[in-house]
C-alpha cells in the first residue's frame, strides 16, 4: 500500500509489479516526514501540486489496481485508482483510522485515492538477474545495524498489536541505502473469521531473502533478525510483544530445513538457548529476579549466533 524511491528504481509493491531499469547515477534528495507545509496549504492548491505531479516524472509505479506519483516539492505522493484520470478532487479527508496510518496514509482523497508518506529508499527484492540491483540491495542489508532490524522488528510489532498483520515479501520492504533504515509498508487487518499467528522474525528473514540468494547472504540475515530478536528482549523494562509472538523456534526450524546449521547439535542447542531466555524473560516481566540467569544465556545465544551465521 506504500512505496518507496531511490536511486531511480520506482515500485509500487503490488504481488504484480511492474519495475523500473536501476541507476545509482541520479539520486533523489532526502526527504524528512515532519515537514507537513504541503498538507497544510488550501484544498485547491494541494489538487493543483498533485495535478502537476501526475506525469512521467514523477511517476514511482504501478500495480494492477493504483499507480503512484511522487507528489512535487513535499515529502508525499498519491496513490490513485488505475484510471488516474478519476476525479479524485472531489473529496479530501485528513480524517483517517489506525489501520491507514499504519499504512502510512496521511489523507484520503475522492475514488479511493489516496496521500501516503514518502520512503526514500529501494525495496528488498530484485529480479535474479538484475545484479547491480541485488548487489546494493544486499550491500544494503550486510551493513545495516541491528538496531535497524529491531525497529523494524517493533513497527511489525505495533502493527500486530493493532490487529494488522505484515503482508511479508521483498517488495514490501524498503531500505535506504544511504541511512540503512529499514521499513515495512503493507499491512492488512487480521480478522476474526480468519486470525493469523503474529511471527515476526520469520515474517522479516523470508522477506529478506529470495529462492536464488547464496548461503552467505541467507547466514546475514539469520544473523540480524536473530540479534534483533535477542535484543528486543535484552530489554530491561517492557518489550514490544508479547513474549510468545517471539516466534525464534520457527525461524531456527526453518533455518535448519535451508541447510544453514552444520548439524543439528548446534540446531538443538540454539534452540533450547532461545526457548530459555523466553521462559527467563517471562518469569522476569513477571517480577522474579532471574537477571543473572538470563544475561548468561542471552550472552551464549549471541556468542552462538556470531558462531554459526
């Protein structure tokens, strides 16, 4: 429902997309997301900068349902209906609901347009071959911290606290090469006809990683979702899920069916390290002194993670 632009390449990350050549020649400027001038101007001034905006140059791309444009001199851009040519002039609501913020929608125009915040950055999937692509992308990804990872890590988490549900694929995953943050931009409601289990960590490796990645990039992003979880619950006062949605047993297992553990010694083992530190952090929150214990084992599960991946 969002997207992202850098470094040329403009997607709008629909299951069907349509992408754009890569080019690290013309890069746009940063954007800050606190400027709100744009949203601030007349009704009709805010439709004419975005009639302006709908053109070649400004175009970001398109799914089967919506293109987006780059909205001129602000730090937005529209998604609109596959016929552009809608009358979206005809409604503008700054009245939107979690679940849009979440989304990253800060209005709501006429014909189900809408105004969404601007990402600078590129999505995490690249064709096979598209290779310049892939190798910045994972570039990209080798040198982000973890503290990168955990925020993205706590705005799934935030998102499922609200009952929505990360839509988990590459494309839905944008990274700025330049400040290595990390953001998530598809959400949809978890119903209670169908409720989806929350599993975080194994929502972000899969987005992460594709068919065609080798094994060392697959051990790179073991490494950081793996740390990224250990240091949401290295936390000492609240953490931003419950502890059970900290689904490292289900990552490991499919850590382990990638062929990515020596053998299954150490699979077990790091296993039943995690498994432990959820029970310690649970009793901790609960209000028992178990600190020692579970620094010991947080310490010998990053010891094993920098080990193995």
């Amino acid at each position: 429902m969002q997207i992202g632009l850098n470094y040329n390449t403009y997607i709008y990350p629909n299951k069907n997309f349509y992408q754009r050549p890569f080019s690290v020649q013309k890069q746009s400027s940063a954007v800050s997301f606190g400027n709100r001038s744009f949203l601030s101007l007349p009704k009709e001034k805010i439709f004419d900068r975005i009639d302006k905006s709908i053109n070649e140059k400004n175009f970001l791309g398109e799914g089967r349902e919506a293109s987006v444009y780059k909205i001129v001199d602000s730090d937005y851009c529209i998604r609109l209906n596959s016929d552009f040519r809608s009358d979206y002039r005809k409604h503008l609501s700054f009245d939107i609901s979690e679940e849009d913020k979440i989304n990253h929608i800060v209005a709501k125009l006429g014909d189900d347009a809408t105004i969404l915040k601007y990402i600078e950055g590129i999505p995490v999937f690249a064709k096979e071959e598209d290779v310049v692509t892939s190798s910045i992308i994972k570039e990209s990804v080798k040198s982000a911290p973890i503290s990168s990872f955990q925020k993205l890590l706590a705005q799934i988490a935030y998102a499922a606290n609200k009952d929505m549900i990360f839509d988990c694929c590459g494309a839905n995953v944008i990274i700025n090469p330049k400040t290595k943050e990390i953001t998530a931009i598809d959400f949809y409601k978890n119903t209670p006809e169908f409720t989806e289990v929350v599993r975080p960590l194994s929502a972000i490796y899969s987005a992460l990683v594709t068919s065609f990645d080798d094994v060392e990039y697959r051990k790179v992003c073991a490494n950081k979702v793996l740390n990224a979880g250990i240091q949401e619950i290295s936390k000492p006062n609240e953490i931003c899920l419950p502890i059970g949605n900290f689904d490292f047993s289900r990552l490991l297992y499919n850590l382990k069916l990638e062929g990515l553990f020596p053998n299954d010694k150490y699979y077990n083992l790091l296993k039943n390290i995690c498994a432990d530190i959820q029970k310690l952090k649970l009793e901790e929150l609960r209000g028992k002194n178990v600190a020692t214990e579970l620094y010991g084992r947080i310490k010998m599960a990053k010891a094993l993670v920098k080990q193995l991946f």
